[in-house]
C-alpha cells in the first residue's frame, strides 16, 4: 500500500471521527500511541510492536489529513533525495 493510499483509508475510516474530536485532542491521542510503541519497545514485545507501529502510523496520517498536508508529497520533499542536509544515501553528514 502507498502512502497515499494509506492516508485515503485512514481519512475515510475516521475523518469525521476525528475532525469532530479536532487536533488538539487528536495529537493528545496520538502521544499516548507513541507511549504504548515506547514501552513495547523498551520491553522488547516483539509481538506487540506490528500493530504499535501501525497504530503510530495512523494516528499521524490523520494529524496530517486534519492539517491539510499530503503525507506521501511530504515525505518525498524532505526525503526523495536522501538526507536533507547533505542529499546523500545513506547520509554522509560528519
């Protein structure tokens, strides 16, 4: 799946969820995904770390529709040419 693609899904599955709850409350929502990833991790729960990250990943996506931001586009500005400061890859920055 693209990341566009992911962000159609997600959109359509909650957006008016979340536009409802808006993005203060959204982002509140999203820190406490990244809490749960963060001690999955740090437990090593390889079994919980698959929907952690996917949960993390949606909860972004959504902030990113709610603020107008195609994420894909995004991603491939900042990114597409390798590290943002030197444009390598992998990246040669001292």
């Amino acid at each position: 799946m693209e990341i566009a693609e992911f962000q159609k899904l997600i959109e359509a599955i909650y957006g008016a969820r979340d536009r409802a709850r808006g993005l203060p409350a959204t982002h509140m929502w999203f820190g406490e995904e990244v809490g749960e990833l963060t001690r999955a991790l740090r437990r090593n729960r390889h079994d919980e770390l698959e929907g952690e990250f996917a949960d993390v990943l949606a909860w972004l996506t959504t902030m990113a529709s709610m603020s107008g931001i195609d994420l894909e586009a995004a991603a491939r500005k900042k990114y597409g040419t390798g590290c943002p400061r030197c444009h390598a890859t992998p990246c040669a920055c001292p």
